[in-house]
C-alpha cells in the first residue's frame, strides 16, 4: 500500500496524518478515519492503515499527539511498570490531546478527506481503538451529517459519569455503530456496557455493542502484550463488513 505524510490544517496550526490508499484499481475510494490507541504512531498502527486501505478504502490515519511535538514510540509496559521515562513520555502527549483537541483533529479529517479528489464524496467511517474507540463514538455524535459508521474495538471511558461522556451524545449519532469490548476491562466494565447500549438503544441508533470472550484490552495491534490474532482477524471481518455496507 502507498503511505503518505500530509499535514492537517487546524485553527492551533498543521496537524500530522498519513494517508493510505488501495494499490490495485483507480479512485475515488470510500474513506475511513482510523483513531490510534494510546501508544501513537508507530508501525503497528501503519500495518492496520494498510490492511483497511487493501480492503479498498482511502484510510487517513491521524497523530492524535502532534502538538507534543516529535516524539519516540510509547513504551507502553515499561510506562506501567513506573519506568520514570516512560511515564514522563506518555504524561506530556496525553496532555497534548483531550476532547476538544480531538474533535478539532476529527474535524481536520474530514475536511482534508473532502477536498481530496481520490477519496469518494460523502460520509466516512472512523475506527478506533483504545482511547480511541471513545473518540469515533464521540466523533459520530459531534459530526452525525458526516459519518456513516463508527466502530470501536477495546475502547475505554464510553458510558461513564463525565458531563462530556460519548455515550451522552447518542441522541445525535446518525451512523451504525459497533462497539467490541474488551474482557477484564475495568476502562469499559459491564456497567459501562449497561449503559451504553441502553443510551445507544434509547436514541434509536443501529448499534451492536458486546465484549469479545478472550480478547483483552489492546488485543488488536500487532505489537501489544495482550495481542490476540483470532481476535484481530475477527476485528477485520466485522469492521470491514461495517464500511462495506454503509459506505460501499
């Protein structure tokens, strides 16, 4: 697959993203927003850029921390386990980041997939995982006229007690959404779940909201301890059958 870095116009200045585009037949393509996981950018996340965009998908994959400025890949366990470096790393870009920044960032996508001709007019799609998955569903309730399927794999913080909860946005999503849980996930609990599918039932929203059996959070990404490959190629065949049939 062809990858290539683009900057992203915001009102803070340019944002950092890479597009990803089908190597066989001729655009336009539909277009799909990848949200990256806590860890950044780093090649697991381009390995999955490519997976969606061999699928025939225009993929724009955005660097959530770009205002942190250039940074080395996460060391996620070694931030875990209080290694004083990794902390201090993954302190700053998480502070780089929140919601507003991130529906900017969102926005910034879709307005650059609008004005590029090889991907297809219309609605997209958005993926994400980890944090995420908090930030398609919120995405889907920011920018409803615009997104057509929101799918969320091992998100966290998606039904909780914060006045700026996605799942309070629900009344204003207008895509499918499809939510896979995480077991042992203590970011997205049974209770999280509860009320999530009750506030995504509620608002009337085509939804599937579940926790994968085995499947622990981060089990998507290649390169995570908890890596789970049935589970990944399980992700790609309920994703991809998503896009496919709201944006094919």
């Amino acid at each position: 697959m062809s990858r290539t870095e683009v900057a992203l116009p915001t009102p803070e200045g340019d944002g950092r993203a890479f597009v990803f585009k089908p190597d066989t037949g001729a655009g336009p393509w539909p277009a799909a927003i990848i949200a990256m996981d806590a860890p950044a950018i780093r090649p697991a996340l381009f390995e999955m850029g490519e997976r969606l965009a061999a699928a025939g998908y225009y993929v724009l994959l955005p660097d959530l921390f770009w205002r942190a400025g250039p940074y080395p890949p996460v060391d996620i366990v070694a931030a875990r386990a209080g290694d004083p470096a990794a902390v201090e790393l993954f302190g700053k870009l998480r502070a780089s980041t929140g919601v507003g920044r991130q529906m900017t960032d969102v926005k910034a996508c879709l307005d650059f997939i609008a004005a590029d001709p090889d991907a297809r007019p219309g609605k997209v799609g958005v993926t994400g995982y980890c944090m995420g998955g908090s930030i398609a569903l919120r995405a889907a309730g920011t920018y409803p006229d615009r997104i057509a399927a929101a799918a969320s794999f091992h998100g966290g913080n998606m039904a909780t007690d914060d006045e700026r909860s996605p799942h309070l946005l629900a009344p204003k999503i207008k895509a499918k959404v499809l939510v896979a849980g995480a077991i042992e996930d203590r970011s997205f609990d049974d209770a999280q779940k509860a009320r999530l599918e009750t506030a995504l039932s509620e608002a009337g929203v085509d939804a599937e909201v579940s926790i994968w059996e085995g499947c622990k959070h981060g089990w998507v990404p290649s390169d995570m301890p908890v890596h789970n490959p049935a589970g990944a190629e399980r992700h790609w065949r309920e994703l991809i059958a998503l896009f496919d049939e709201t944006l094919k």
